[in-house]
C-alpha cells in the first residue's frame, strides 16, 4: 500500500517545532484559497465562482449552506409557462457604485453572458432562448423548451449581476461593481485580493472590516500558512495534513462530504479509447478501494459512479467498478491490444495535490495489465488548453455535478450530452440525449432522480470515465474565527456572518 509519509513528513519540516503564531484577531482577515481568477474575471467562466467565494457577487437566486434553493437578488420566481419563468427582483438594492438594481441591468448583464464566444456551461443560447426585462422589477427568462430548472440555473456563478459600469471595452471588472457584502479594492493578479465591508450592503451589517485572500494553488502551503497564524483559514487542505491540523492547539477542521468526484477523464473519440472494452479493462485495472485507503488515507469513500450512494440520484445499490486485472487483460486482447503495445498520455494538475500520488498510483495498475502511462504534471492552466480540445488520452479532474446547476441533469447535459458545452470526454449517445430530455420539464423529483440513477448507471457500465473517489472538503481554520462554514458547492466562504474574534 502506497503511503503520504513522505509528503507528511515534509509538511512538519516545513511548519517546523514552534507552535503556532495565530494572526492577532481583530485585524485583517485572511483566507488562503487554491484557484486564481485566471480569465479576467470573465463571468462564463470559474473566475465567477472566485467573486461568489470572495461575497462580491451576488445572483437572483442562491443555493444555501442546507443546500436548498432561496432568494437572493430575486425575492421570488414564477413560472408564467412551461418554457417561462418570472423573477421578481429585491426593492432597495444598490450596486457597489451606487447604481440602483433594476430590471434592465440585471437583463443586460445576463445577456452579456448569452453573447459570449464560449458561454457557461449553466447559461448557454442552447439552454436561455430570451432574458428580458418585462418592467422595472421583473425579470423574465425563457427556455427553447419546457424547463423546471431556470430558477436553479440562476443561482450559478455565471448568472452574477454587476453594475452596468463593470462592462467595458469586452472586459469585466469587478472592483467596486458588484453587489454582496464586500467590496473589492484591489485584485493583485493571480496573488491575491483585498476586499472591505461593504456599509451599504442590502443583507444587514457585515462583521469583517478586511479581508486579504491569497491564492496559492499549493495545497500543503495552505496548511503551512494556516497553522503558523499567516492565515486563518486554509481552504482545500490536504487529507495527509489533517491528523496534524487536528493536533494543533488553536485550529479547528471543517470537513464535509461533497457532490464533487475525482474522475479519470478518458478521450472517448481516440482510439483505441472510442472501443468499450478497452476503457472497461482501465476500469477494471484500478483498485479504487486501495487507492482510498492509501492516497486519501482513509477520507473518502471509493466512487460507485458519478454519484455518491447517499445522494437521493445515485443507482440504488451501486458499487465500485470490480477491480479485476485478470478480466481486464482479457478484455484488452479481446480488443485486439497486446500486452505492451499501447501507451496513453496521463494528465494531472498539481491544484489537487493528491493527483500527482494518484497518477503514480494509476500508472502502476495500468502497467500491470500492459498499458503504458506518461504523467505529466503541471498546473491545470497548462492542461487545460489541450483538454478542452480534445488533444489527450487520460486525464484526471476533479468535477462538481451541481455546481453549474444544483440538479445532475445540468452537470448530465454539459459533460455528457452530444452537444454539451463541458463535454470533455467526447461521448455522445442519442439514446443517452433522449432520456434526459424528456425529463426537462418534470416537476417531480423522484421521476427525474430515477432517469438520472440510470443514466448514471449507464456511464459506469460504459465506462465512459473512470469514477475514482467521492470527495470530501477539508478547511482549516483559526479558533479565533467564528461562524466559519463550507459552502456544500463551494460557492460562497465570506458571508456577512463571519467574524473575527
């Protein structure tokens, strides 16, 4: 069994004997975070998701701490027609600059995303037929088709409402445009970010005066940075640090499980990777229960699929994809691969430490049944180019699917759908399409759970990607700080609850 002693052992040398030396409470607030705004902010990208973090931007709708849907700039939604909603917006709000909230620039700024080259994987002309303002306080959206999602859709980071004065010369800024309870003052590139309590924020008093948030995509870092008081929070630590973090005197951990799987990407349209069987003897390469065990040290749980068992859409009874390097051969020769003779190209970005163990690990078990890896690490921007056009065989990724959209049908269609907009494995199924379709526009839950169960399903019978783990989030954080929470997306972090002692 493979082991992070070293890694640990690294982490201590690096923190050193001396206890920690807290940040003096009362002061600036600091938050060391993994991923950088690295498309300038623009909203039809994860940059979105970095101002939601931040409590700069602020959407009609919000996904809570309990997960449930609530009202944010919208007080209230309604749908007027199978293929139309009506959002009715919050009296009173101001953007940062002192603009008025109204109808028309919340239109303006939704339409904004519609019209981009690359639009969210949420948000999309494929999915939004019209935004329009239908009078000063209401909002109205309409789909292609039938849809009971709209009001979950506008709660995803791509849908942020800024100032008019925000967009200028096709380029976004953030700074002082927004409309939550903070303020951006300056953004120092890929570094970090100051921020300051915004007086005038509609949602009540706001406790932090400052905050400084560091983007450092190293994980152990973070974990260095907050347990000697350099920050009070560190975000996404690692799994091997968390015995130490637990031990230090004046830390406390937050972990909870997330809807968020480690996947093995496979190119689906590259032979010999567009043959079933060869991507089903891959699955049965891995032993996804020894990887748990041993790169996550026992945090998390070995994926049954793209969903974890406990969530009300996962197949009833799913279990890890058989580990059995013996059929896994056989599968390989029944494809026409002799042993040896196929080597695959493995991407892992260094933002998600454990990915670097794991494409060792992987690479391993694929040499085990002949298959042949080459890692290459780097950060994820420098995957990324290459992933998305479709120039890789492997690659591991670290995917929410309710970020987008707090429903699977969303992360269903974009990663899944022959036309989806994040769709980097490259599958398309007509029969697959058809099925989620036809749920578009059911209201009921349970009928929709059970086409996403089977769909889902068919993805691990396919092995379509290879379902890794199911995921769990881990913040460290200061016992000065209080009322500190994970987001169940990790959509939000500074709220106005968040204080300082």
């Amino acid at each position: 069994m493979i082991t992070r002693a070293g890694l640990v052992a690294s982490f201590l040398y690096t923190l050193g004997v001396a206890g920690a030396a807290f940040a003096q409470g009362g002061g600036k607030f600091v938050i060391a975070e993994n991923f950088p705004p690295r498309a300038g902010f623009a909203l039809e990208t994860d940059d979105a998701n970095v101002l939601s973090k931040a409590g700069c931007l602020e959407m009609l709708t919000r996904i809570d701490f309990d997960g449930k849907l609530k009202p944010a700039l919208a007080t209230s939604w309604t749908q007027t027609a199978p293929d139309t909603w009506d959002f009715t917006l919050r009296k009173g709000v101001s953007f940062q600059d002192g603009q008025a909230l109204t109808a028309a620039n919340a239109a303006a700024a939704l339409n904004a995303v519609l019209k981009v080259t690359a639009p969210a994987r949420a948000f999309s002309p494929k999915l939004i037929k019209s935004v329009e303002a239908i009078n000063e306080d209401t909002v109205r959206v309409t789909t292609p088709v039938a849809s009971v999602l709209t009001p979950l859709r506008l709660a995803a980071a791509n849908t942020g409402i800024l100032s008019p004065a925000a967009y200028k010369d096709g380029k976004i800024d953030p700074v002082g445009t927004c409309t939550g309870p903070f303020v951006i003052t300056r953004v120092n590139g890929q570094q970090g970010m100051s921020l300051k309590r915004n007086d005038k924020y509609w949602g009540g008093a706001v406790k932090l005066a400052e905050v400084e948030i560091k983007f450092i995509p190293d994980a152990n870092v973070r974990a260095t940075q907050v347990r000697t008081g350099e920050a009070h929070v560190g975000g996404a630590v690692p799994a091997s640090t968390l015995a130490t973090l637990k031990s230090t005197a004046g830390l406390k951990i937050e972990s909870i499980a997330t809807p968020r799987t480690s996947t093995l990407l496979i190119n689906t349209k590259k032979a010999p990777l567009d043959n079933p069987k060869v991507r089903q003897a891959l699955q049965m390469a891995l032993d996804l229960q020894g990887i748990a065990a041993s790169v996550y040290e026992g945090s998390v749980q070995p994926a049954v699929g793209p969903f974890a068992p406990t969530e009300p859409w996962a197949p009833k009874g799913a279990k890890p994809a058989a580990y059995d390097p013996k059929k896994a051969q056989a599968l390989l020769a029944e494809a026409g691969i002799k042993p040896g003779s196929l080597t695959l190209d493995l991407f892992a970005y260094v933002e998600k430490i454990e990915f670097k163990d794991l494409a060792a690990i992987l690479q391993d078990q694929f040499n085990a049944i002949g298959v042949k890896a080459n890692i290459r690490v780097a950060e994820y921007k420098a995957l990324e180019p290459d992933i998305i056009a479709g120039k890789y065989d492997l690659a591991l990724l670290s995917r929410s699917h309710m970020v987008d959209v707090a429903d699977p049908a969303g992360y269903l269609q974009s990663d899944y759908g022959c036309g989806g907009g994040y769709n980097l494995s490259h599958y398309c199924n007509a029969k697959f399409d058809e099925k989620l379709a036809k749920v578009a526009g059911e209201a009921d839950p349970a009928k929709r759970y059970a086409v996403y169960a089977e769909l889902a399903q068919d993805l691990q019978n396919d092995a379509v990607n290879i379902f890794v783990i199911h995921e769990a989030a881990n913040d460290a954080y200061s016992t000065k700080v209080r009322n500190y929470k994970i987001h169940p997306l990790y959509q939000y972090t500074l709220t106005p609850e968040l204080a300082l002692e």
